[in-house]
C-alpha cells in the first residue's frame, strides 16, 4: 500500500448468501507492483469479511471474488 492509506469509497447494504441484509463497505487504495508505478484497487468489506478486490492494472482491469472456496 502507498501512504499507508485507505479511502472509503462507497457504503450499500446487500444480501448474504442467507438472505440476510449486511453492510458493505468500499475502500480505495494505491499500490506498486515493481516501486515505479502507481495502481490503484477497491477491496469491499462486510463486517471484517472480505467479499470482493478490484485491481486496476494497465493491461486490464482483474476483479477477485473473494467470498468463493479457494482450490
């Protein structure tokens, strides 16, 4: 992370895999991956879950669906 911080973005209340209603909270953030360029990405908390990150990258954007089974 560059300058050690984290912007929120965004609140919205959506529904767990129970139906039920749960607050998500969107931060932004900055990041280098070779210490030359600066990228940015959004990670989306419910709770202190992560659900989701989206990386912002030259090449394409890579979104992670956090909240599925890894293999």
């Amino acid at each position: 992370m560059l300058d050690d911080s984290l912007l929120l973005r965004g609140l919205r209340l959506e529904r767990d895999a129970y139906g039920r209603r749960q607050l998500l909270r969107i931060y932004r953030f900055d990041f280098t991956p070779d210490g030359r360029t600066r990228q940015s990405g959004d990670l989306a908390l419910a709770g202190t879950v992560p659900q989701w990150a989206l990386v912002r990258q030259a090449d394409g954007d890579v979104y992670l669906d956090l909240r599925r089974p890894r293999d």
